[in-house]
C-alpha cells in the first residue's frame, strides 16, 4: 500500500475493503472500512479482522477466508448483520494475494450492502442466486426467514438450477446453528436399498454435522430402509441432532403417490415445504441477476464488459432458461470470457429462442421480442412505448398482456 494513487482509488470506494494476512490479521483497511471505528490504519494493523470489525473471539462464520488460502480460488458469500439495530443483508467477496512462493500469501475481502437489491434477510451461499425483485417470490423469502428461526426438517422443492442448496445455506446461516457445520450429502443409496453407512454409519454425515444442518440432495434417491431410519430420526430428534433440509427437483406429492417416497417421511416434512420458482417465472429478476454476474466475472476473468446492450437483455428475456439460475451464471461467465468491449453484446451469448417450425410462431416469437426490446428501451413506461411503436396505448397494453409480459419488471433496469 505504499502507491498513494492505488491507496487514494481504495479510500474512495463505498464498499468496504481489507487486506488480511493467513493469520487473519489486517494489512489494511480502507476509508469507508474505518469510519465506523473511530480508529487510524496503524491502530487497526496487526490485529485480527473478526474481532475488531464483527466482535468474534473466533473466525468469522460467513467469509470462508479459509478457502482462500487454502485453495487459492476467489469465494463469495452472504449474510445478514445488524447495524445500528436493523438487519442489513451483505455480499462479502473474497480474492486471493499471492506471494513471491505462488501460494495466497493476502487476501482481500470486499463488503458490500446489498440490501436494497434484496427481499427478506435470508441470502445464499453462491454469488447473488437468492436475491430477488419479484413480487411474487416475498412469500417465498418470508417463510425462509420464520422457518430459519427454529429446528424443523424443511424440504426444497424446485427444479435443477433454481439454487436448493443456496436457499438451504441461507437457512442455516439465519439459524442458531450458523455456528456449526453446513454438509451436503447426496442420496444415492445402493441397489438393495439398505441403509446408507455414509449417512447413518457411525462415521456417517448424521453424526458429523451434530449441532449444525444437513443438506440432503435429492432425498427421493434414498432407498426404503434408509427412508424409515431418516423419518424415525426426526420424529425423534434431540438438541444436538442435525437439522435436515432436504431438497428433490420433482413434486413431492406426486413422488408419495408414486411410492418412490415413503408417507411417514414425507409427514416429517409436510409442514415446511418451500417450492422455489423457475427462473422463467421470475423474469424480472434476470436484468440483476445478469448485472451481479457481470460484475463478478469482470474481476474474475478480467473482461472489459460492464454491463448488457439492450440486443442482449432481449435475447435473455425471450429465452426459458431450461436451467434456471445455474445456467444464467454460466452464460454470464461466458459471455464475459467473449466480450470485447464495455458491454456484453448479443452475439457473446450463444443462446437463442426455441425455432419456431410455423410462420404465426415464428410471428409471435418476432412479436415478443420487439416488445421485450421497446420495454427494455423505455424502462417500461407504456405511454412512451405507444408513442415510439405507434400503437394505441390500449393495443400495446394487450399485446403486453398476450405474450405474459409486466411492463413493471422492465422499470429500474441496470443503466
């Protein structure tokens, strides 16, 4: 930090910025890091960031500053801290330094407060993959805020992609459990479907995740032995007994009738099923969601774009998504590897809508997309989408409402 210039664009960042080394002591700190303290850059040098910033004797639960080193590899997290007596949600981005030995020597942890770009105060593990500006999914991030509260089994329900295991991350990190550990199992049982040892064995996931919560991936894949002795379990769980939040991407009610569940299980959870929405039922949301992932692979990869022309959030907002969030990232991720200038352009995106095999589909397809892009251009604002169209303000309102778009979800899009 001796280059006054490097100094000087760090000071002047909203977010907060450190650098800490392996025995997480801080190197530096930045200004809009220190103004809340009260305390100089020499005051705070050398002494450990998760006591002086959050008031932890311990590691911080949520930064993960451990994979850093480690692994080396970037890491991103969520979480939810009080400030001033009012729950504020935080993206807390983490980027390794290394040494003249090749190894993460450093790392830098960027906070940033999301909280305005964010519903209720349960957030994900992943980058950005829970929040969210749909109306509609409130519901969905009101019951994950009261059912992080105590220990019941919760099932997720919801397609591949649509982030299960972020949601489950987010419930353990808002729980009392926030301290203990966080382990995924996935449920593949063997032909004879007796009781999984990697599970239940004496050394099995059940006992290493005590005090902490239990992800079960696909528990539909659980044999019927093993589905008894996890409903036997939970009806009689003690304090220390993990807490499962399991997840399945198909409906649970029909997996019961087909058996492939076994009914005591399923009453285990009937309470706290939470179906997640597919990203094609939430497309408000795809302009920020694309805007985050831009801004972390821009680091990430070192891409000049910034943000999406308007050809490109056409072709996201006529696309279905067939793999919800996790393939929007990927896209993204892409894309930005691509891009040659400040913005991601349509042709960076190697996506594109279903081919239309009749004229009138191909029309509609045509059709929604015009629409998509004079919504994108005027932010949704109808009267001067007539007018640019040359439409009547009621035609345009119908066809809106003909091809399920919301002129709302276009207003306040990314500049």
């Amino acid at each position: 930090m001796k280059a006054p210039f490097l100094q000087g664009v760090l000071d002047g960042m909203p977010e907060s910025v450190k650098i800490i080394d392996r025995q997480y002591r801080l190197v530096y700190a930045n200004q809009t890091s220190r103004k809340h303290l009260g305390l100089d850059l020499n005051e705070l040098r050398g002494r450990s960031c998760h006591e002086v910033f959050y008031g932890f004797k311990e590691k911080c639960f949520f930064c993960n500053m451990h994979k850093v080193f480690d692994q080396g590899h970037p890491v991103v997290t969520y979480c939810t801290m009080a400030v001033n007596g009012v729950n504020h949600d935080f993206e807390v981005s983490l980027f390794p330094l290394d040494g003249s030995g090749g190894r993460a020597e450093y790392a830098v942890e960027v906070v940033r407060d999301i909280t305005s770009l964010s519903k209720g105060g349960a957030l994900p593990q992943d980058a950005g993959k829970i929040s969210s500006r749909d109306r509609a999914f409130g519901l969905v991030f009101e019951q994950m805020a009261q059912w992080a509260e105590d220990d019941s089994p919760v099932l997720l329900q919801g397609e591949k992609g649509t982030g299960k295991k972020s949601f489950a991350r987010a419930l353990h990190q808002r729980s009392r459990r926030a301290a203990g550990p966080f382990r995924v199992f996935h449920c593949v049982d063997n032909p004879k479907g007796e009781c999984c040892d990697g599970l239940f064995g004496e050394d099995g996931a059940w006992e290493k995740t005590r005090d902490g919560t239990l992800y079960l991936d696909e528990v539909c894949n659980l044999g019927e032995a093993s589905q008894k002795t996890l409903a036997d379990k939970l009806s009689k769980a003690q304090a220390r007994d993990p807490r499962v939040v399991a997840a399945t991407a198909n409906d649970i009610l029909s997996l019961v009738q087909q058996e492939k569940i076994r009914l005591d299980l399923y009453n285990r959870f009937a309470s706290r099923v939470l179906r997640l929405p597919a990203l094609r039922d939430r497309k408000q949301d795809l302009p920020f969601l694309a805007q985050h992932f831009i801004e972390t692979y821009k680091v990430l990869t070192g891409s000049p774009a910034e943000k999406l022309a308007p050809e490109a959030l056409c072709q996201l907002m006529t696309y279905t998504w067939p793999g919800n969030i996790r393939e929007l990232e990927t896209q993204i991720e892409r894309a930005c590897l691509m891009a040659s200038g400040p913005q991601v352009e349509r042709l960076d995106l190697p996506i594109c809508a279903p081919a239309a095999q009749k004229l009138d589909d191909l029309l509609d397809t045509t059709e929604k997309a015009y629409l998509v892009d004079l919504l994108t251009k005027t932010r949704g604002h109808l009267q001067e989408g007539a007018r640019l169209s040359g439409l009547s303000l009621k035609t345009l309102q119908r066809k809106i409402k003909r091809h399920r778009l919301k002129a709302e979800d276009f207003r306040n899009l990314p500049e």
